[in-house]
C-alpha cells in the first residue's frame, strides 16, 4: 500500500484558500475512491479540471467473448500478439471477468498527442520489455524491464517510451489494488515477515507544473467505452498535492521469495490483491532443504479458482517447453500439475531462475477472441509422457 506521500506547494489547512501570485485561487480537486471512505488525495490544479470543450462520439473497446464457459488447460503464445503504434489499440483483452480484464500489448509508440484515464478499474502494467517513464499530474515514474506501475483509476497519464519493442502484461481490477492484508499491521505499515517494504515502493518524483490552455484530448474508459474529451488546460497543471491516492511502482526483482525446508504453496509468492483475485510473483529462489524434498510443485485441484501464470523469464521447475510471454490459464475444476519428467528432474536441484507472474481470481475467467487467435490448441494434451 503506498504511504502518504505530497510533491509541489500546498496551502497549509486543506479547504482553505491558496492564490496565485497574481492573487487568483489555485483550483482545488479531492480525488477519492469508494466515496469518502477510501484512499484519496488533495489535488491543486492551475485551472478547474473541469474545463470541457468538445466531447466526441465514444466507441466500444468491450472484450469480445470467444468461451465464456470451457473446462480445458489453455496455453496462450502472448509473444505472438502483433505490436501496434497505438499505446491504447495495441491492448488486446485475453481473459476476463467481472473482477478484472488481463490483457496483453505491444505499442511501438509513446503516446503523444492524447492521454488517457481509466474511469472504471485500477490499472497494474507490468513490463516485460521496454523502458520509459509513466507521466501523470502527480509526478512522473521512470521503468524498466520486470516494474509493475500501479495506476488508480481516475489517474490521467501517458506513457513515454524509450524503446519501440515493448512488451505490457496489464491487469485491469474492478476493485482497488492492494498489499495482501496478511503482510500489514494494524495501522497499514508491511511487516517484517513480508517479503517488500515501503523502501521497495517508488512513488511519483519530479511534478512539473504544464500552466497551458488550448485543446488537449483525454481518452476517457467507462462501462467497456472510450470516450474522446478535448479539455481547454493542460490536465498536468498540478502545482502540489498530497494523500494516499496516486500512482506508484515495484519492481518484480525487489520481491523477497519466501522459502521453507519444504514446497511452499503459492500464497507465499502473493505480492497484490483486489476483491476476488490475487496477483504473485515468481522470482529466483533457494529450493527446499529438507533431504528428501521434492522441488517441482505437486499436482493441484483448482477447486474454487482459477489459476492464470504469464511467463517472463528463466527456467521453470514444473515444465521445459514454455517460451517468454506465454499464458497457461488451468480452469477450476481440474487438476493441473507438472509435465511429464519434472518431478524427478527437479530432485537435488538447489535453486531456480524462474521469473513468473500469477493470478489467480475466485471467479472462472472467459477467453475472449484475440486469445484464442494465439492460442496452443493442443496444451491440453500435454501431460501425456
């Protein structure tokens, strides 16, 4: 969970009046979630953010539904998703529910004349490949490859890139995203068995005040529509803000594996959560100690979740034939282990190199058709020795 956190000037009691130095007022905005009760910050902007000046027709980016209902391990060859220029039309929607949207992109290309703001989920856009900076009101962040960039909804931003082969794995959650509740203390600190802390967390730097009126396009995403917006001012006028709402990051290499004298379960890779899902990283680790461990994870019944793994790089322990960027999805309901020969190959090993990200959501995920266009149709089968 990220701390309070404040960049630029700010009046000393908030609601209160704060001028310019021509004596005009600063234009205040509280930006909140859940209504009052959640996490929020105070926003003073240059303008009032609230300048319209032309609406456009908006237009569908809903998933479309290939299986909304199936029961078959999936493999999908996320690599094989083309890149596109466009930041936004490179986003392709792989599986879905009703608590989040995974989705799979390649843009070549930063994103210059819009920005664009997700009105209806919280955005976490981890970076396979690429480098750049994510630019926001409240400051800029810079990333490379294996940062995941949490962006609360409501956050207008855009992305600049340094490279033009760039790899996103995003999650869209419906639900705020959060640090596993296990891992905090009564009053929000991480603990000291978890495996980041607050160090760990980089938060926004360098606010930069765009004092700018003139056409300025917002992408605005709302009920699975995009809607164009031409606002009159520059929508990173921040001169100072402070709360706990705002965008923040962490890298993948930060997380400290938790390990035991035997396997542990997944739970102990958890790194986020939102209502009815839980993000984990799979890092490099020491292997289980006990003399007569097993490494390679046991054979699993998804009774009540679903269990979705983005591979990012390395060996894996459970299975040899996978490539970076594919997804296995293995649906509730079945059982899913590890392939032919892992387990006996596993044994005496000391170490892995893995480097993995998994969902796992409560709720049974549909496969929509750009999934299925890059889909292995005979992962099922291979269990088969």
């Amino acid at each position: 969970m990220p701390s309070y956190h404040t960049l630029g000037k700010i009046p000393h009691k908030r609601h209160t009046q704060f001028r310019k130095p021509d004596g005009t007022l600063y234009a205040e905005e509280l930006v909140s979630t859940e209504g009052f009760s959640s996490l929020y910050s105070l926003v003073y902007h240059t303008y009032p953010p609230t300048m319209v000046k032309e609406l456009g027709e908006p237009y569908s980016v809903a998933p479309k539904i290939a299986r909304e209902k199936h029961l078959k391990h999936t493999s999908l060859m996320g690599f094989n998703i083309e890149p596109a220029d466009d930041y936004l039309q490179s986003r392709k929607p792989v599986l879905v529910n009703n608590d989040l949207h995974i989705s799979l992109a390649a843009p070549r290309k930063s994103m210059t004349d819009y920005f664009y703001k997700n009105s209806q989920a919280d955005e976490v856009v981890f970076i396979h490949e690429g480098t750049g900076a994510l630019k926001t009101g409240f400051g800029n962040i810079k990333f490379a490859y294996g940062d995941y960039l949490i962006i609360p909804r409501g956050t207008i931003y855009q992305i600049e890139f340094d490279t033009e082969a760039n790899r996103l794995f995003i999650v869209e959650s419906f639900s705020p995203i959060r640090s596993p509740k296990r891992y905090l203390n009564s009053y929000g600190q991480l603990m000291e068995h978890a495996p980041y802390c607050e160090r760990d967390i980089r938060q926004p730097e360098n606010l930069q005040t765009n004092d700018e009126k003139g056409d300025f396009k917002i992408l605005i995403k709302k009920q699975g529509l995009i809607y164009p917006y031409i606002y009159g001012t520059h929508p990173f006028d921040f001169v100072g803000w402070d709360g706990f709402h705002y965008p923040w990051a962490f890298s993948i290499h930060d997380f400290e594996p938790i390990t035991g004298r035997l396997h542990q379960p997944p739970p102990v890779h958890q790194t986020f959560e939102g209502n009815n899902f839980v993000i984990c990283s799979f890092v490099p680790r020491k292997f289980d100690y006990h003399p007569l461990s097993i490494p390679a994870p046991y054979n699993h019944s998804n009774v009540d979740s679903d269990e979705v793994l983005y591979y990012v790089d390395g060996d894996f322990t459970s299975r040899k034939s996978v490539v970076k960027g594919q997804i296995t999805l293995h649906p509730g309901g079945i059982p899913h282990g590890p392939a032919p020969g892992s387990v006996e190959r596993s044994i005496g090993k000391e170490s892995t190199n893995e480097l993995a990200v998994m969902i796992d959501p409560f709720h049974p995920l549909m496969i929509t058709e750009d999934a299925v266009k890059i889909e292995d149709e005979n992962y099922y089968k291979s269990w088969i020795s």
